[in-house]
C-alpha cells in the first residue's frame, strides 16, 4: 500500500483532478493534457529512446482538445525532446509518431487504426469507454470528479514500450498479465 501512496504522490493530477460541475469541457481536456505528458514519463520507448528531434504526437479524429494541445506543449517538451502535434483524419493517414490520441469520433475505425500501429512502438492514448478492451493501450476514464485509466498489457508488449511498474500499479489492467 505504502507503494501505491508514494507513485500517487509523484503525479496528483493523475489520480485525483477534481473539477466543479461550473467547469467547461476545455477545462477537462486541459487537465487531460497534463494527463498525457506526465503518462510518457513511466514509458520507456525501445532501443534506448526516441528516434528523431522532436517528440511526434499525434491525434486522430475530431480533436477534443481545440488549440490547448499547441499551446501546452510549446512550453512543455516530452523526454526532453520538443514536441510536434499532427491532426490525422483518416487511419491510411496515420504515419509515424511516438504517442497516437484516438479521439471518441473514431469509434467506427477504431479496428482499422490499431491495425496500423499494431507492434510500433507507438503509444496509443484515449479517453472512450471499451477503447481499451479493443486494443488502446491507455485508456483516462474520469469517475466523478477523479481521472484514473485503464491499461491494456497486450498491445503495450507487441509494441516493445514500457511501462513503470509503479505506474502500472495505479492502473486497472486490462489484458493478461
């Protein structure tokens, strides 16, 4: 239990973001890019690191995020790296990146976008119900005024990624073990 009380302390916003029902949309998906950044600091991405000069997010679907995700991460690189942000409409679309948010307007082609990550070391991020269990390796799932998520262990070993034990203990794990 200590272990538990101590990974929580590193990253509050993970476990306990509370929000006031006076609260907008934006201010969710605000709170959910602190999420995502503070998340790829327990993943450790294969052949000792990211190839490239920039970190490569990505996020396809109808954005949730509006213009927060350019302006968090302008000030806030990812492994030290820079980040780029790319907008993808269309699973053919989808190149390489390092981290791949699959927003809820992708329900539909869900299938067909993991079918083109499946084992890259491609770290795949949503915020939908039942994402997880079809394959997203993380999934925010907010309940009530907290934001925990979901962990699905089988696409994150076929990809090569790692992720922190600790990290993985704050987690509802979906997949085998």
């Amino acid at each position: 239990m200590a272990s538990k009380m101590h990974w929580a302390a590193l990253f509050p916003p993970l476990m306990v973001t509370s929000f006031c029902p006076a609260q907008s949309q934006v201010s969710e998906y605000q709170a959910k890019i602190v999420l995502i950044e503070k998340l790829t600091r327990f993943v450790e991405w294969p052949n000792g690191g990211l190839p490239g000069k920039a970190f490569r997010l990505a996020v396809i679907g109808r954005t949730p995020f509006g213009d927060a995700l350019e302006d968090y991460f302008a000030s806030h690189p990812i492994k030290n790296l820079p980040v780029s942000v790319e907008y993808y409409t269309d699973p053919g679309d989808i190149r390489s990146c390092d981290l791949l948010f699959v927003a809820h307007s992708e329900t539909g082609t869900l299938d067909a976008i993991l079918s083109r990550v499946k084992a890259r070391p491609i770290l795949t991020i949503a915020d939908t119900p039942g994402f997880t269990r079809r394959g997203v390796m993380v999934n925010i799932i907010r309940e009530g005024a907290r934001m925990t998520f979901e962990v699905n262990l089988d696409p994150v070993r076929e990809s090569n990624l790692r992720m922190h034990p600790g990290f993985l203990q704050l987690a509802r794990i979906i997949g085998h073990n």
